[in-house]
C-alpha cells in the first residue's frame, strides 16, 4: 500500500466564510477516526480568512476514497451548497 497526501484548498464566499468554518469542523473528529487516516488537518489562511486548507494523510488511496463517500461529507456538501467560491484537492505522493 502507498500513503496518500491530499491538500485540499476551499475558498469561501466572503459573505459565509464563518458557515464554512463550522461546517469543516464537524468534519474533524469523525474523519480522524475513520480506518485509514494518518492525520486530518483543518488550516485557515492569516491573511485570507476565507481561504481554509485540509492537509490530510492517508494510508492508501483505497480508505481515502471511502472516507469520500461517508454521509458526513455528503452533509456537508447540502449545508454548503453555494457557499464556496472555489475548491481544488490535489491528490500526492511524498517523494523526499
């Protein structure tokens, strides 16, 4: 098996920058329990408060997906809808 680094970026709507925030919380502590998850770490930019970074650490790509098809990630996609300007996620390999 091959670990998995995903960087996840979310840009906010300025006008719900503080819904995103809460709703990425909920999201915490049940991933990290989730079978497979080295570390899930919620990151928010100083200089762009609605600019929030998941650096997250995955023992294969195969538990990274079923941690993508849980219901808490899709409830927070229906409590998000429309508040999110952008989102990007990279999916990486550590080489060095």
């Amino acid at each position: 098996m091959s670990r998995l680094t995903i960087i996840a970026n979310i840009i906010a709507n300025d006008d719900k920058i503080e819904l995103i925030k809460a709703e990425l919380l909920k999201l915490i502590e049940v991933t990290r329990a989730e079978g497979g998850c080295i570390n899930y770490d919620l990151h928010q930019d100083n200089e762009n408060p609605a600019h929030f970074t998941f650096y997250e650490n995955w023992e294969s790509r195969e538990l990274w997906q079923a941690h993508m098809g849980n219901q808490h990630l899709a409830d927070y996609m229906t409590a998000t809808e429309g508040s999110v300007a952008s989102f990007t996620l990279n999916e990486m390999t550590q080489i060095a």
